[in-house]
C-alpha cells in the first residue's frame, strides 16, 4: 500500500479536526467513551530490546503493587471497563500479576497480555502459558520479524529460537487455533527508522513463512510504528537519524487515523497508580489532565467523567497518525 506524503503545507490546509493545534503542529483531540485500561505493572523484563520505548531490562525494579491493583480493579467495576491491558516491562515478572488477571477474569473483564514469548521459558514460568490459556487471556507477543537474524538483532540474541519455542507452546494449548477462543496476535515493529509495511500484506507473509517452517498459526498481525521516544529515540539520535524521522513521521500524517487513537478510548496507568492518556505519554511524565490536579492517581478518579475531555498532544503522537496509523491493535486504516 502506497501512502500519501504530506507536506506541512498539506497539513495546515486540512480542515477536518483541525481548528486547534498543539504547538507541535498535531491536532487537538478529546477523549471519547473509555473502554480499556492499559496498566504497566513494571519496568522489570527479561529482555533489554534496543527499540524499548520504556527503557525495560532486568535491572529494573519498578513494580506495581497489590494496593495500586485493587484501585484499577475497582476502577474498572465503577466505569465499566471492558478491557485489561497488561503491559511493562514483561508483565508477568510482576509478583501479582496472576492474582490480577484472576480477579479481573472473575469480574468479566477481559485481559490482554502483552507477552514477549520469551518469558514463556524463564525459570519459574513454566506454566505460564496453562496459567494464560485457563484464564482466557488474550496474548499479543512482540515478534518482530519471521526471520531470526533480524530478531535476534533487535531483542537479543536466542531470542528468536525461544520466541518459537513459546508460539508453539501457546499453539499447542490452542491458542491461535480457529475456534479455540484463544487469541494469539502478533506484533511487528521496524527495526529502524521507516514506516511498517502494509499490515495486511505483511500478516500474511507472516502466516505463510511462520507455518510453512515452524507449523506455527496465529490470529492477527499489528504493525506499530516505532515512536521517537525513549531508547528507540537515543539510538536514532545517536545514528543522526531523528531529525529526519520525526519529519517522516509529520509529513505522512493522515487524518483518518485520528479517529481511531488509541488515547480516545483508553487510559494508561504507570506502576505507581498515575493516569496518563497513553503509553508513550506516560513514558514521557506527561500526566492525564482533568482539573486542576497536576497529575492524577486512579484513585482520585473513582467517581469522575473524563470522557470529553482534552488529550495531551506533543510531536510524537505523529507516530500514531503516520501512513496506515499505529495503536495498540495495530494500524487503524485498512
Ligand atoms: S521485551 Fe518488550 S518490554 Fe521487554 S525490553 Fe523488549 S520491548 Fe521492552
Ligand atoms: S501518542 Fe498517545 S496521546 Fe498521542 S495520539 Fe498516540 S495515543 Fe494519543
């Protein structure tokens, strides 16, 4: 798929949610219904990955704890939230990590786990995958490519042989199997500064190569942009490279993906308990606005209505909107 350059003169001239600007040239945009709680339950991972947008390894030792849980569970029985979902880090190295999906399985909720694979074969973690697929929880593993050079390159070396090894495990619990209600998707970033491919052609090489050489099946692909932020934003500084992202990520802004988000229907809350409208703005200490209050604990907003109100927006949520768009489920356009 072919996507449109847009010149800043391109951009000023679009009328569509563009009234207001942030002074980083992106729109302003206002929640709508909240749906999803993304929770980050600590920047503790096995991996070290070079593209990390939340500067993860195992030397890490932020992590969420139990009391900071009940308020997310108690969250979401007051607003209604449908979603969990479980991010750090490797969410699983949290302590509570299964006594929350639990409670929030218990509740109806459903749980995504934003899984590395690798975790999978971590001492201690063996029944991991049984633990996920009782539970019914929806696993999004990071997978960046079906070949294991440019894997290994980016996450670490073995990475790829023991990304394989838990596809299969989870494949063999059915996950990723038709009909299992078991969701396996995968998540694909680039390895460097450019723009992911078109998501659908590239899910299906993905099918094709990941069955053909391993047997492996899977539900769907995400392509995420990389956003300029964090060590992924280091590294390409350190290449003289960030300059010239940043402008490829402006000039492929395409408003359609404005819609879709994912800060209009979601929350993020850091291992402390602090609300932020996204992932990325939390790594960034830019805390969800409603009020007058600074920064938010999810405790203080038990009983409000954030819905309408104004998302805070800077240069990198370019990386959302550019070419087919970027969100946690993926690209936004088809
Ligand atoms: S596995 Fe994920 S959380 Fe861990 S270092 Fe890599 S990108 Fe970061
Ligand atoms: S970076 Fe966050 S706040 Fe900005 S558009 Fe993307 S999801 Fe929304």
């Amino acid at each position: 798929m072919q996507y449109k350059s847009r010149t800043d003169l391109d951009l000023a001239s679009e009328t569509q949610h563009s009234g207001n600007r942030s002074p980083s040239g992106f729109p302003l945009i206002k929640r709508s219904r909240l749906e999803t709680l993304q929770a980050n339950l600590g920047y503790r991972c096995n991996q070290a990955c070079s593209h990390c947008h939340v500067a993860a390894s195992p030397k890490r030792s932020e992590s969420m704890d139990w009391q900071t849980m009940e308020w997310l569970l108690r969250f979401a029985a007051q607003h209604d939230i449908k979603l969990f979902d479980l991010t750090g880090g490797a969410p699983e190295m949290n302590e509570f990590f299964r006594d929350l999906v639990v409670a929030a399985r218990e509740m109806g909720v459903g749980v995504i786990d934003r899984c590395n694979l690798t975790i999978l074969s971590e001492p201690g973690q063996e029944d991991l995958a049984r633990f996920l697929a009782k539970q019914q929880v929806e696993v999004v593993a990071s997978l960046p490519c079906y070949q294991k050079e440019n894997v290994d390159k980016q996450r670490g070396r073995g990475t790829f042989e023991a990304s394989i090894a838990g596809l299969k495990s989870l494949n063999a619990l059915g996950y990723g199997v038709p009909g299992s209600g078991l969701y396996l998707n995968l998540v694909y970033n680039p390895a460097g500064p450019s723009l992911p491919p078109s998501q659908d052609s590239l899910e299906a090489a993905y099918k094709t190569q990941l069955s053909s050489e391993f047997g492996i099946k899977f539900n769907q692909l995400f392509v995420m942009v990389n956003m300029p932020i964090s060590r992924f934003e280091e590294r390409i500084a350190a290449n003289g490279q960030l300059g010239e992202y940043k402008t490829l990520l402006k000039n492929s802004f395409s408003s359609d993906n404005l819609d879709g988000v994912m800060c209009r229907s979601l929350i993020s809350v850091d291992w402390r308990g602090y609300v932020y409208d996204c992932d990325f703005n939390q790594m960034l200490d830019m805390p969800l606005k409603h009020g007058d209050s600074e920064r938010l604990h999810i405790s203080a907003l038990m009983a409000k209505d954030i819905s309408g109100s104004a998302i805070q927006v800077d240069g990198h949520c370019f990386g959302c909107t550019a070419g087919q768009g970027s969100s946690c489920q993926g690209a936004l356009v088809a």
